[in-house]
C-alpha cells in the first residue's frame, strides 16, 4: 500500500511536465519567392497515388532556425525550407498543410506514427535514427563554412595552433572537427549567434557552422567584423525532408521534383534570405589556359600591395587586420580560384608601384587608372566606377560649383589631376598627402574643396566628417577606373586576374559596394494632407523642446559654475591662508608711509610678547626694529621699473637679542600700475652663521690635527731610522764578515732580520699615512693583459716549492691587449696576498685565476682570484681582517705588521674596485678583486736604444758627512769595505772646510743636521764646485717629497736610512763608471737598474735579496743558452725554430721586467713565423743579440756586486 501511494505521488508529480511543451498545431505558409516551372517526368501510378492522395501534412518543428524556419506568433511559417516546400508542392499540384511541433523528437514521433507524411530536417542534430526513416536529397545545398575575424585570401596556415573554435551544440561533432583541426579548442553554444558573437568580440578565434546561416547572420549583424574564411565543399549538410520506411513512394517522387529545380530557382530563393554572394555558386572554377594554369603553380602565393589609406578600398583596423572593398573582392576570387595572397603595405600609389618595380609584389589591389600610370601598368577591367565629385565645407556660404572655387586640395596619385588643369587653369591645387588629410585641409578652411570618387567621399564624410563636408557636385563624364594593375612583364598574371574578376556577378560587386557605403539617404515624401499643420506643430514643439533644453542646460551649466567657483575660491583662501601662516619665514607688508598693512604669524612670533606695539609703529620711527631697512626701501617707491630689491644683510634686535638676516622686498602695484606697498620678508640665519663659524674652527682644528699627526710620523720615523740605521748597517758589516765564526753570524742574523722587520713596519705605517691623507697617488699606465701578474707568480714559485706547495696560475684565453692600470700597486697587492698565501699554507695549493668580463667597447672588469687551502680566518675576525694592524688569531705565530691586508684594500679602494674575502676555518681562503680597468689593442713602441758595455775599477775619494756619530762612524765602516779612500766630517761647516783642502769626488751627506744641513751644503758646493762633483744625499726621513727636495737642491741622489751593503756598493760602482764615461768620454754598460725596474722586483720579493739574485741568476743562465741556440739556428736559417728561442727569450725577459727586450723578442718571433726575413729583420735580430748580451752583463755585475733596488 505504502509503495502504490509513493507512485501515485510521482505520476501526479510528473503530470504537470507532460504538458510544459505546447501541442502540436496547424500554421500557416508563407512565401513571396518566384516560382520558375521546372521539367520532370512521373510514372502513371506515381500521378495516380498523387491524385488520390490530394493533400500532405508536411512537419517542422521548434525551435526557430533562420532562415530555414522561422515561425511567428501569428501562426505563419515562412523561411527557406517554406519556399522550398511551396516550389515542391506547386510543381506537385496537391494541397498541403504545416503542423508545427514543439522538437524534434515529437515530429519524429508524429512522423512515427503516420500523423504527417514528411518532416522538414534541417539536420542541426545529426544522430542515427534507429526507424530507418528515409531521406530525400537536400533541398538547398549547404555547406560547412569557417568565419573568422580576418578575410580570407590564402588557404597557408589557415588555423593556428591551439585555435579556439567557436560552434553550436550537436553540429559538427568533435570528431569531424578534430579531423580537421586536431588541435583546436572546441566552445558550444546553444544558438549560432552566441558563437558567432564570441568570435566578433575576440573571445574566440573562428566559428564553425552551416554555411547559409551563417551568411544571414553575417550579413545582419556581423557585415564589416566577420568574413568567411573557408568552405567544406566536399561535404554537402544542406536540410532533407524525412520519410516513414513505408512511403518510400512519396519520397521517390520529392526526389525527381528537387532534381528538376534549376540552379536559378536555387539562387532565388537564397538571395530572398541573403543578398551577400552565394559562395558555393562562387565555388565554380574559373576556365585558365594551360599556360595560366602553368602559371599559377609556380607561383602558388601571389604578393598583393594595398594602399593602407585608400579607405574604404583597402586599409587596416586596430587589430591590424586587412578590410575594405579590395579585400572582399580578393576574398571572393580566392574561394572561386583557390589562389593565395599575401598582403604587402604601402602607403602611397608612387610606394605601391616601386614595390611592383622591386619585384615585391605581383600587383596592386586598388588603383585608378590614370595617363601617368597607364604607360607603367597593365590594368584589368574595373570592379568599381565610381564618379568623381566635389566635397565642400556643409555650410551654407559654401562653394557648390566647382568653377566658384580658388584652391582645392588633391592627393598627388589623384587620376582627374589632368583634367582639372586642361579645364580650370585658374583653380589652385594644393597638393595633399592623402584623402583624409584632403578633407581635413576643407573642414579647417585652408581650401575650398577637394574630389575624390564618390565611393571613397561617402565613407570618409560618413565616418569621420559627419554635418561638417559634404558632396556639392558631380565631375564630368569620366569616372575613376577602380581596378588590379601588374607589370607590364606579367602578361599571364593580368589574364588570371581579369578573368577572376569577370566571373564574379554584377550584383555581388554591388552588395559589396553598398557594405562599404551603407545605407544611403532617403529622403520622404511630404504628407498630401495635413502637412501645414503638421510642419506647423512640428516646428513648433521642436523650437519648445530645443529652448528648454538649452535653457535647462545654460541653468545647469551656471550653477556648476557657480559652485565649482566658489569651491576653488575656497581652496584658494585656504592655500593662500595657509602659505602665507604657514610658513616659517617672517613676511610682512607696508604702504607708502611706512605703515605695516599686514603681517603673518612668523613675523608676529618673530616680535612676541612686543609684536602688537611694534606693528603699530611706523617704519619711519626710530624705535621699530625696521627702521634702518626702511631707509634702504624707500627708494623702491622712486623707482617704478625697480620692482625688486635684492637680499640684503641686516642686523635687527629682538627678545632674543641681536639677530641676522637677509632682507629682500618687492614692489606690488594698484589697478593704475602706480607702487602701492612692499611685500618684505626675511630669513634668519643668526644660527646659520654660528654654525660656519664653528665648523670652520673645526675644519682648522682637524687640519691642524692631520698636519701634526703628519708631522709626528714624519719625525719619529726619522729619529727612528735614524737610530735604527746604524743598528742594521753594524749587524750586516758583522754579518757579512767573512771572517766571522757561524755561531756568532747566527746570533748576529737574528737582531738583523728583526731590525729589518721593525723597518718593514715603519714603511707600512707610512703607507698606511699617506693613504688615510690622501697623499699617495696612483700612476697608471696601458700594460699587456698577459705580463699583468706573470713576473709576480714566478716570483713566488720557488718559495712555494720550498714547502712544497703547488702554485697554479690561470690566465682567460679570452682577454685585452693591453689594459691602463698602476701595475706597480696592483703587482704589490698580487705579491702581499700571495705571501699570505705561501706564508698560511703548510701543504695543498695556492690558484691565481685572472678573468676578463666585458663591460663595454671601452671598459672591461678585471677579477683577480687568489686562493689557497691553508688554515683559513675565524669567521668572527673575517670583517676586521682589512682594518690596520689587524691579524688573525691563527697567524700570531707568523711576522706581521697587520697592514698589509689594509694596504691592499685601500689600493684597490682608489682603484675603483672590489676585494672581497671568502675563508673558512681549517678549509683555506680566497680573496676576489674586482677592478674596472679601460682596455685597447696593443700597441707598437718604438725599439730601444743599444748600448755597449764595459768594465773599469776606480779608487774613489769620498767625503762622508754626518752629525750622528754612530751613523757616521757606519757610513765609513761600510764604504772602507769597499776600498775607497773617506774623509769623515761631523758638520756641515766643517765639511766645506775639508773639501776646500782635499780632492773629493763624492760626497755623502746626511740631509739633517744643526748648523748647516744637506740640502744647504749641496748649494753651496754646486755654486763653487765643477759639475763632476758627485753629490749623494742620506735622510731617515722616507717621504718621497724629501726626496724630491734634495734633488731640487741639486744633488744627484737621495737615499733613505737604512743604508745596505748592496745600495752602497750600487752607488760607488755607478759612481766609478760615470768618473769612468767622463774621463774616457766612452759609453759604459748600462746598470741594471736602467733595464728592468729593481724596485718591483724587490717589493715584488718582499725585500728577499737571496731570492732575487737566484731569479736573476736563473735567467741570465738561461739567457747564455738560448742566445747560443738561436745565434746557431741563424746561420742555418731555420726560422721556424728560432721563432722558438725568441719566444723563449721573451719570457725570460718578461718575468725580470725587461718590457723592452721582451717587446724586440715578440716582434722577431712573429717576423719569423710569417717568413719575414728582410734586411731590417736581420739588422734587428743582431740588435736584439746585442740587447741581450748587454741585460746578462748587467746582471753578472749586480749579483757580484749588487745593485741598489
């Protein structure tokens, strides 16, 4: 029982759906169509079971299908399938009636059961139907069509990848659009006009649909946004009437009667529904010879050049899409050809023909022909004629004849140019660049008109001139010959084209035209009756509603005014009120007699508690505080063209006292521009000026502070050397006595080394002095990228090897020439943390990586990377590592000043870079230097000048003068050594006596001492001694501006405290020698000093001299053979091999700092390499030889009697 009550409920539930649809019903058909007679043949019994059937009920079914089936509210079905219907049943002779049902499934069902006889399908939901119902041919033909936003003219990538297609639910299926389109993105929509509404908007790409309804929507909604870009043909969907199995009969017969419809029965009935071109029709091939046809497959895409200004024939849109009647035209002849075009831009006719001319385009798709371009072109027959006719200003004192006219403006490429000059001589033509700058030229007045062909005036007046031109006059007789032009060369090509564009109709060139000019005027008739009435209460209701609205307008509009006015006088007020409180500048105003008219709340705080009483004081009185500047001002008034007076410098009183200030006014004027008052303000710079006074005291103060931290260290490094150098000098005279027992020179070493050490600190800390007063410069010069570091790790390869450490060295394959760079400094960085490096690095190795990255054509980023695996920097002193006399916890064990690593950083400071320090405790360290450095190819220098050399001893008189005993007695220790004859003399005083009595050749004096000093010693010998007196001075005192004034005073020399064995003996052989040249007047050998830079190579060794003679005996042994084997390879005049030993002696001479030789070296080896063995190149070679020769003895002489660094 409890289950017959839920079932009951559910049919009652379900009734009320049964009828929610409508019942099926009769209508109406209606059709206005032609019907032509058609010729068909029936059997006797096909016309007997006609004849006794009399009348078919014949079905359609909802929804509406435009415009195969449309059924309105008043009960009439009309549409394509109704004309269709009516053409079968007239040529049939039988009544018939329409019963409309509410779907598809109830027709069926109707179909079914035998209610009607056929059942018109459109077949939007093709499905397989499981009665086995029968299908008549299609009664229209119809085709799957592609609509896009961009008209069609080449079939060449139609479908871009990951296309989104927009389509209607049931038809087509998703696999027949994958078949097609296998990547696309499929949307359905439940109606055509949804779909085709997302392609217009651009939410989808394409829409895929029937052909027929899509051209009437195209054609009512879509017209100049949508175009068809392809047609299905092989795949014909046009709708189908439905027969019962068992009438197969009737079906025969619907048969024979649609086969008899003629095509021009088809075509009416379609442009009843459409007036855009039938496409299929358009799909019947155009006849070409075979040698067009042979044509066109060697050229299977045809260039089109388009005007893109020639509007409405061809431009573009926003989305840079091709449109206008051109383009259709070019849509129709590729659906009827199936020939692709390309579209090329140009922007004028004279553009359009050079491309034709450059072989860019096949031809032109909009030109009027004209004399000046028919001798150039081949034009087709036109498409369009157009007349010409004369636009106007729309006004009514506008010219309306063109013989009214002064000045028209024309387009250069305008085809009646000719005709207006042979006619209307007296007319002006000003030339424009095209049409809508023409017209524009007419709306501003600047000319009377222009004329262009009717199609183009109307669309340009419509669209962008509207009320503002209009067409006034139509031009002669002639029209403008619209057509395709090519080449002259291109015969074939214009056949194919005028052959196209003959078998599109008349009438769908027409559509198209009226597409592009819309809806013309149409002007209607005056009413017969009751038109003066009608015009009466017409214009006057017209003139009510216009005098209201301009009245409510004026109204709305003064109100806005009003309040939008008083809002910004408001604004105004409150602006000005608040500049003129707001400000901390004291401001105030006074008329002619000196009265204060107005004062702001600066100016009253200024005064405060006594600002009432002196505000009414004028400024004329004695006891205003203003007094004295009004006396200046006044003068302002007597003066009408000096507005201004400049700020000035007062001093003025207040509660707070005597205050400073800088005073200015300017004059303002009444309506008669007569002076009225003085705007006055002022600013107070009391404090101001209190600070400059203080922060000049400062700048004084730290000045004084620099200048006398300057003077400290310049004078305890003085004392300090100056003590300290006796010091070393005693312990290397007892150190180098041969004589001396190996235990005592052991004792000796030790104090010597530490002396030496404390020395190192003292240069350190001056560095370090000169660097914080900013007294040390860079001298940068242009260096070879690969001599950049080479000489510095050479250096240091036999100290790694000692403890036995692997020292690698890489250089970018890829770098500069030369670079500009203080190759001194950057070599004194490079040899400091390469010390480090060797020194904190007990085993494992040590890289230096040199990279060059590009900045510009002129500036590259040299990065320099030392790293090593020693024992690495505690992560909490990594950050005070580059502070002075800062080392790490790890290296207390290891001598150090703690300034190297602070050099270092402000070196590369002044260098513009970077140093940046990556360690890890226990796992080694790497510092990465960043410098930009300028960089250019390399350059050729001249070669050096050859010297000869030679040998000569000479016992020299020397005069040694020195007021510190100990240094004094040192000096004559170390030079007796050496064998020369020395005068002592403790005074300068004294020492002028002694010379006056002996023959002295050199003498030494120490810059400093009481009575007479150094420098006044050296003057008063050079006043009364010959020139070949050789003058040396000695001074603890190690700023290189000390130097530079003992060689101002005129010694030859200035050495620094400590003196070495090895400076000494230097001085006295150069000294021999240039006795030598002067008494010989012969050349002497160069001293080594003069060929490579000692002072590198010592800083470079960190003052090691025992390391340094092993490097320069190295090279000069190493020199001797490869001179000998390329003085061999010479005389055999293998020249390949000898650009070997060059490259050799090159590298050899690069490591010591022989730039010169290394130079001569390069430039054999690649005169050798090359096969370049003329006159001069041998002349050079034996030069080079020379050279070299010249470099080894100067070397033999240093390390057996070492020279000064």
């Amino acid at each position: 029982m409890r289950n017959l009550i839920l079932i009951v409920c559910l049919l009652i539930g379900l009734f009320p759906c049964s009828f929610s649809a409508f019942q099926p019903y009769e209508v109406r058909l209606y059709s206005q169509i032609e019907i032509l007679p058609s010729k068909f043949e029936l059997s006797d019994y096909d016309w007997r079971w006609l004849g006794e059937k009399q009348e078919l009920a014949i079905g359609v079914y909802a929804p509406n299908n435009p415009p195969f089936d449309l059924v309105l509210e008043s009960g009439i079905y009309k549409g394509i399938s109704a004309d269709s219907i009516m053409t079968i049943m007239r040529n049939l002779g039988l009544r018939f009636k329409i019963i409309y049902y509410p779907d598809r499934d109830m027709a069926l069902q109707g179909l079914l059961s035998g209610k009607i006889d056929m059942l018109a399908d459109d077949g939007k939901r093709q499905r397989n139907e499981s009665y086995g119902f029968l299908k008549s041919a299609p009664y229209i033909p119809d085709y799957p069509v592609l609509i896009s936003r961009k008209a069609a003219m080449s079939n060449k990538h139609l479908i871009p990848h990951g296309a989104r297609i927009a389509t209607v639910q049931g038809y087509p299926s998703n696999e027949w659009i994958k078949k097609y389109f296998p990547d696309a993105k499929i949307e359905r929509f439940p109606l055509p006009q949804n779909a085709l509404s997302s392609v217009a908007f651009g939410e989808n790409d394409y829409f895929l649909g029937r052909m027929i309804v899509a051209n009437f929507l195209l054609e009512r909604h879509y017209a100049t946004t949508l175009s068809t870009a392809e047609i299905f043909s092989n795949e014909n969907i046009g709708p189908v009437f439905l027969f019962h199995p068992k009438n197969a009969q009737l079906k025969r017969t619907v048969d024979i009667i649609l086969s008899s419809i003629s095509l021009a029965q088809h075509d009416i009935i379609f442009h009843h529904w459409s007036s855009k071109p039938d496409l299929w029709a358009l799909k019947q091939s155009v006849v070409f010879t075979q040698k067009e046809i042979d044509w066109l497959k060697q050229h299977n895409e045809l260039k089109v050049v388009i005007n893109s200004l020639n509007a409405p024939f061809t431009f573009f849109d926003s989305q840079k899409q091709f449109h206008g009647l051109s383009a259709d035209i070019l849509n129709l002849i590729h659906f009827k050809t199936n020939i692709n075009f390309k579209v090329i831009e140009a922007s004028s006719e004279k553009d359009e023909i050079a491309l034709l001319k450059k072989n860019k385009g096949d031809f032109i798709a909009s030109i009027t022909k004209n004399s000046r371009n028919d001798k150039e072109l081949l034009f087709t027959r036109p498409y369009v004629l157009p007349p010409f006719v004369l636009i106007v200003r729309d006004t009514p004192l506008a010219h309306k004849k063109i013989a009214q006219t002064a000045k028209l403006a024309i387009t250069p490429d305008n085809a009646i140019h000719d005709w207006l000059t042979k006619n209307y001589p007296q007319v002006e033509l000003i030339e424009a660049k095209d049409t809508y700058t023409a017209l524009q030229m007419v709306n501003e007045g600047k000319v009377d008109g222009t004329i262009e062909n009717l199609i183009s005036a109307h669309y340009m007046i419509d669209r962008y001139f509207r009320s503002r031109l209009k067409i006034s006059e139509q031009l002669s007789e002639d029209t403008a010959y619209i057509s395709f032009a090519v080449g002259r060369d291109q015969p074939e090509l214009y056949s194919i084209l005028d052959k196209a564009i003959a078998s599109i109709p008349p009438r769908d060139i027409s559509v198209l035209t009226n597409k592009w000019l819309g809806s013309p005027d149409v002007k209607m008739d005056t009413w017969t009756v009751y038109r003066t009435e009608f015009y009466t209460l017409a214009c006057i209701a017209t003139i009510l509603i216009i005098t209201s609205l301009i009245w409510n307008y004026y109204l709305h509009r003064e109100i806005r005014l009003r309040k939008y006015t008083q809002k910004r006088l408001q604004e105004q007020a409150i602006f000005l009120e608040t500049l003129y409180n707001g400000t901390p500048v004291p401001i105030y105003v006074i008329d002619k007699s000196g009265t204060i008219i107005n004062s702001n709340s600066a100016w009253e705080s200024f005064f405060s508690p006594d600002n009432e009483n002196i505000k009414q004081l004028s400024l004329t009185s004695q006891q205003h505080p203003l007094s004295t500047i009004y006396q200046e001002l006044h003068s302002l008034f007597d003066e009408p063209n000096r507005l201004v007076s400049p700020p000035k410098r007062y001093q003025i009183k207040n509660r707070m006292g005597e205050r400073v200030i800088v005073h200015q006014a300017v004059a303002y004027r009444d309506n008669q521009g007569n002076i009225s008052g003085l705007i006055c303000s002022w600013q107070d710079i009391t404090e101001h000026e209190q600070l400059l006074i203080e922060l000049s005291s400062a700048r004084q103060r730290a000045e004084h502070a620099s200048q006398t931290k300057s003077n400290f260290l310049a004078i305890m490094s003085h004392e300090i050397r100056t003590h300290i150098s006796a010091i070393i000098g005693l312990l290397e005279l007892a150190a180098t006595n041969k004589n001396q027992q190996d235990d005592i020179t052991e004792s000796i070493q030790i104090p010597y080394e530490s002396a030496l050490s404390l020395m190192g600190l003292i240069g350190d800390i001056l560095d370090m002095a000169k660097i914080e007063s900013g007294k040390l410069e860079l001298v940068p010069e242009w260096v070879k990228s690969n001599e950049l570091a080479t000489p510095v790790v050479r250096l240091f390869e036999g100290l790694a090897k000692q403890k036995g450490i692997s020292l690698h060295y890489h250089l970018n394959a890829i770098h500069p020439d030369e670079i500009y760079i203080d190759v001194f400094r950057l070599r004194q960085v490079i040899s400091n943390l390469l010390n480090n490096a060797i020194k904190f690095t007990s085993e494992g190795t040590i890289e230096v990586i040199i990279n060059y990255l590009p900045q510009n054509h002129e500036e590259n980023i040299l990065r320099i990377i030392i790293s090593d695996t020693g024992m690495g920097i505690e992560e909490n002193r990594q950050e005070l590592i580059f502070s002075p006399y800062t080392q790490a916890e790890s290296s207390s064990k290891h001598k150090g000043t703690g300034l190297g690593l602070a050099i270092c950083k402000q070196l590369i400071s002044m260098m513009n870079g970077t140093i940046t320090l990556y360690s890890q405790l226990g796992h080694g360290t790497q510092f990465l230097i960043d410098i930009p450095v300028k960089h250019r190819k390399n350059t050729r220098v001249s070669l050096p000048t050859l010297y000869k050399t030679t040998k000569n001893n000479k016992r020299l008189r020397i005069l040694a003068v020195d007021d510190h005993p100990a240094n004094r007695l040192l000096l004559v220790r170390q030079l007796t050594r050496f064998g020369h004859h020395v005068t002592e003399a403790k005074s300068g005083k004294q020492a002028l006596e002694l010379w006056k009595k002996n023959a002295i050749d050199i003498v030494i004096t120490d810059c400093n001492m009481p009575d007479i000093d150094g420098l006044e010693l050296t003057r008063q010998l050079r006043e009364i001694s010959p020139q070949t007196l050789i003058i040396i001075g000695l001074t603890a005192d190690a700023r290189q501006e000390e130097r530079q004034r003992c060689i101002e005073a005129g010694m030859d020399d200035c050495l620094f405290k400590p003196l070495r064995l090895s400076q000494i003996e230097a001085l006295l052989l150069r000294c021999t020698l240039q006795q030598i040249e002067e008494d010989t007047e012969e050349p002497i050998p160069p001293m080594l000093n003069s060929l490579i830079n000692l002072d590198a190579l010592m800083q470079l060794t960190q003052d090691d001299q025992q390391l340094l003679n092993k490097l320069l005996q190295t090279s000069l042994q190493e020199n001797i053979e490869d001179i000998q084997q390329a003085e061999r390879l010479f005389e055999k005049q293998d020249w390949l091999n000898l650009a070997h030993y060059c490259h050799r002696l090159e590298g050899s001479s690069q490591i010591i700092g022989a730039k010169k030789i290394a130079l001569e070296c390069k430039l054999l080896e690649e005169y050798f390499l090359t096969g370049n063995t003329s006159d001069e190149v041998i002349l050079q070679f034996n030069q080079t030889m020379r050279s070299i020769k010249t470099l080894n003895q100067a070397i033999e002489i240093y390390i057996t009697m070492p020279l000064q660094r």
